[in-house]
C-alpha cells in the first residue's frame, strides 16, 4: 500500500519512557499481589488511610461516589467505550478506535484473570484485588490521552506529562469512590492502577505494530 501512513496510537516519543513505566507499574501489580494474597482484611498499607464504613460517607459525597462507580459499571463504562470509539471513527482515526476497545478489555480483563489467581477478599468473600474499577477509568484516561498527546505532537516531557496526569486524576476519582463505598481496600486500588499502566502501553504498541504489518502486506 502506499499513501502516508496513519497516526501511531503510541507516540514514538513516548515508548521509552512508559514502556519503563509499564514494566514498574507490572513488578508493582505482581509484589502487591504475592503479599495480599488470600488475605480478607486489610493490611499495614490499608490502615494508613482512612477506612470509611458504608454509613460513614454522606451525601452530597455518597452520590459523587456512586456517580464515580457507576463509571466502572457495565453499563456506564460501554456508554464511556462507545463515546470514545465515535469520537475516534467522527475523526477518521480506527486504528485509535481499536486501541479503546482493545485497551479496556484487556485492561479489565487482566483484573478478572488476577482476582481468583490472588484471592484476597473484602466484604463476604468477594474478590477484591486488583480493582477492575480503577483499572478501567484509568486505561481510558490513558487511551485518550496518549491519543491526545499524538495530536497534539506534544514531545517527550509534556507528553508524558499529560499521560501519567490523566491516569492519577482518574485514577485517584475512581479509587476514592471505591475506598469511600468500602468496595475495595486502598491497595487493591492501587494494583487496579498499576494494572492499567502496565496493560495500556503495551496495547498500544501491539495495535501499531498489528496495523502496520497489516499495512506492509501486498493487497
């Protein structure tokens, strides 16, 4: 094929960096996860925060908390999924469109695939490490802004900026509204959003070396 080829999910300006952050973000997942596993009370890391009850976060904040789950739901994280693929489609960007299905999947899906391998429970036995909430707002808040970034042509240090402040900021909304709805322990929450630093980077060069090989084959 010939013609200029379509934008990198990944910029290239930014693979170094967060692929170090990626492997970091993964030795963090897997160390947090050998030390909790099979536990069902919260630990040393736990007790430094503070550890509301359900009845203990009042409106107007049990809303927003609620409002922020809702986000990681089902239903509120396809209404998330699908607004971002049409913004990517509304550009002429599919590649990018692929990458937000891809990224959230597999964000999500690595969470399923680690919560019974770690066992560590909260609330009657439900599965809590890590936080498939917190892994899934914080792998969208990436997506869009490493698209972003590449739009943008933002260089190494602002990109990277951006990225890794569009993670903590979701990061964080998510993982409070699940610690203040007594759904997941902090560390739990912090595995969520190491998870998706490490699964994210590494879709994103999958998606563009996947395109590009497919780009190179003769029609």
């Amino acid at each position: 094929m010939t013609g200029r080829p379509p934008p990198a999910v990944l910029p290239s300006p930014l693979r170094a960096w967060l692929g170090l952050i990626a492997a970091l973000a993964a030795l963090v997942v897997v160390a947090l996860g050998v030390r909790y596993a099979g536990h069902d009370e919260p630990g040393r890391m736990d007790r430094w925060v503070i550890q509301p009850t359900a009845d203990s976060v009042r409106p107007p904040w049990r809303r927003l908390a609620l409002a922020t789950d809702f986000l990681g739901e089902p239903a509120g994280a396809a209404m998330l999924v699908v607004a971002a693929v049409a913004g990517c489609l509304l550009l002429r960007r599919p590649r990018a469109a692929v990458f937000i299905v891809a990224g959230a999947a597999l964000a999500v899906g690595t969470t399923k695939v680690l919560k019974p391998v770690v066992g560590r429970t909260i609330h009657d036995g439900h599965l809590s490490y890590p936080s498939g909430h917190t892994a899934f707002l914080t792998a969208l808040a990436l997506m869009v802004a490493l698209l972003a970034a590449g739009r943008l042509g933002l260089g190494r240090t602002a990109g990277t900026s951006l990225v890794l402040a569009a993670a903590l900021v979701a990061g964080a909304a998510m993982g409070w509204a699940q610690v203040a709805l007594g759904a997941h322990y902090p560390t739990d929450v912090l595995g969520g959003w190491c998870t998706a630093l490490a699964v994210i980077p590494a879709t994103a060069w999958l998606v563009d070396r996947t395109a590009d090989a497919r780009r190179r084959e003769p029609s």
